[in-house]
C-alpha cells in the first residue's frame, strides 16, 4: 500500500504493521525513481513497478531493511560506505551483526538463526541471514541523490549501528529515520556497533534538523511533537542504563542483567534471549567507558 506524501513522495507500507520482519520504505517519483530501504516485501513494492527504479538506498544492512533488494533488478544499490565490508564477505556481516558472539554468549549454534525461515511471510523473498546483494556503489554522510523532481540527502546517524543512516528531502521537510524509529519500547542496540553516546548524538542531529515529518521504518508515518517524541525514544534507553547502574549496586554477570529482561520482558524465541545480552552487552561497553563501573573480576561487574 502507498501512503503519499506529496506528488512524488510516497511511503511503501507493509501488508501489515511495520514491525520485523517488515519496515516501511520511501519511494521517490521523478525521471530517475529511487526506493529508500528494502523492508516492505514483494506484495507492497508490486505497487511501484520495481522494474522502473533507478536506484535503492539502504539505510543499514539489517535483514528487514535489505530482504526485497532482489526484486529491483535494474537499480544501482547503495549502502553506507561504513558497511561495505559487510556485504562482500559473510564473515564481516557476522562480525558486524553480532553473530560472532552466537555461541558464547547462548551456547547455541548461530545457524539456528535461519530455522525459523518457515515462519516468515511468503512475500519476504529471503531467509534471515547472509544478504545476497551486489551494491553499485557506496555512499556518505551528506551525499546527495537527484531522482529528477526532489533531492534527498544522506545522512549518518549511527548508534542502532555504526553504519546506519537516515535520509532528508529538505524540500519536502520530510525525513525518513530509519531504526531512529520512535516506537514506545525505544532503541534496538544489539549489534556489536550499537553506541549509546552515537544514538544520543544522532538523535540530537535529528532535532537540529526540525523535519516537518518523520518516516520511520517501524512505526506509522509522524507529524507532530517530534522533538518530544525523539527525547522520549532516547530516553528509554537512558532510563534503561540508570537500571542497569541501579541493579551493579551489587556485582551482576552479563547473564544475570540479561536475566532482569529489560528489553524483551517475554522473550519468545532463543534469539530474543541472545539480544538481550547483546543488549546488555552495550550498557555494559558504555558503563566502562565512562567509569560508572568496574570489573571486579573476569565478567563480574560492579558500579563504583
């Protein structure tokens, strides 16, 4: 489904609510058509002509951002130039990710990740691992793409990861921010990038910005009280890390925070497990990094 914006802007909608392994995608109209993000699934992007777009921009290399890439067989893809690496070779992608940590962290084999392919929608064209894209090319904090009517300019906004990226059509006042996505349970920050003091940056840029609206990937599209809405989406993961300073009051293990079960407080799946110590993984990088902790022994941590 299009959800338009303006004459040339429109939002790709998912056949259902945007939430993994769905996002919603911006479709910008002009001589040379571009996609932001390949999330929506095969069903939503029937509705733009894939065949006549002329390039797709990736916000970052998650699977429910890149899983429909294939089907725009004539477009030039481009990603981040910090995350080049992780499309040309697998085991970069399984660094980046965090997938490296796999087994020490939940004792499980990592390719476990892929047996819940069955569970996917049937118009999600890819399994949930190794991306099989070939980009074009790369791009940059600040480059700027011309589809013929409006120009959009990339911009880096790392925390989620360090590669990720939001895209501003200043001429619309619209932005689309990607995992900056403002959902009420706050930040995803379980990749081995992820960087509390990166997302407090980007979301800052982001205010700076004043955009008229905000596009994010898994939320309906947002017009108003931004700057409240991005404190708010920040501040979760604020609140988060002084409970996570609150409970090394007492020395806790990465599993005994992870057990506290901050992020996913019913965790489904294996995998919601391993997050959330991945996720705990990066309140405790951030702690260390600013003093607010100690390690008293090897993977016992204590507030000082």
């Amino acid at each position: 489904m299009l959800q338009k914006l303006s004459k040339n802007l429109k939002v790709i909608c998912p056949p259902v609510q945007p939430r993994f392994p769905y996002g919603n995608c911006l479709y910008v109209d002009g001589e040379e058509p571009l996609v932001i993000d390949a999330g929506a699934g095969k069903r939503a992007f029937s509705d733009i002509m894939p065949e006549k777009v002329s390039r797709v921009l990736l916000s970052h290399c998650h699977y429910d951002h890149i899983h429909s890439a294939g089907l725009f067989r004539k477009a030039g893809i481009m990603a981040g130039c910090q995350e080049e690496k992780c499309y040309a070779q697998e085991s970069n992608w399984v660094e980046y990710n965090g997938y490296r940590d796999w087994d020490e962290v939940l004792y499980v084999a990592k390719f476990a990740m892929s047996q819940i392919e069955s569970l996917y929608p049937d118009d999600v064209p890819v399994m949930p691992y190794f991306p099989t894209v070939t980009l074009a090319g790369t791009f940059s904090d600040g480059q700027v793409f011309d589809s013929g009517s409006l120009k959009v300019t990339a911009l880096h906004l790392p925390g989620h990861t360090w590669g990720h990226y939001g895209f501003y059509i200043e001429a619309e006042g619209v932005m689309f921010s990607a995992d900056i996505d403002l959902v009420k349970s706050g930040p995803w920050m379980g990749a081995t990038t992820s960087d509390i003091d990166q997302l407090t940056h980007s979301v800052q840029r982001l205010k700076e910005i004043r955009p008229r609206v905000i596009v994010p990937s898994h939320r309906r599209v947002q017009t108003s009280d931004l700057g409240q809405q991005l404190d708010a989406f920040l501040g979760v993961v604020l609140k988060r890390q002084e409970h996570v300073l609150e409970l090394l009051k007492t020395p806790h293990t990465l599993e005994q925070l992870a057990d506290h079960r901050m992020f996913y407080h019913d965790p489904k799946t294996s995998k919601q497990l391993y997050w959330e110590r991945m996720i705990m993984k990066t309140h405790i990088s951030y702690s260390l990094r600013h003093n607010l902790i100690k390690e008293v022994s090897p993977g016992l941590y204590q507030r000082i």
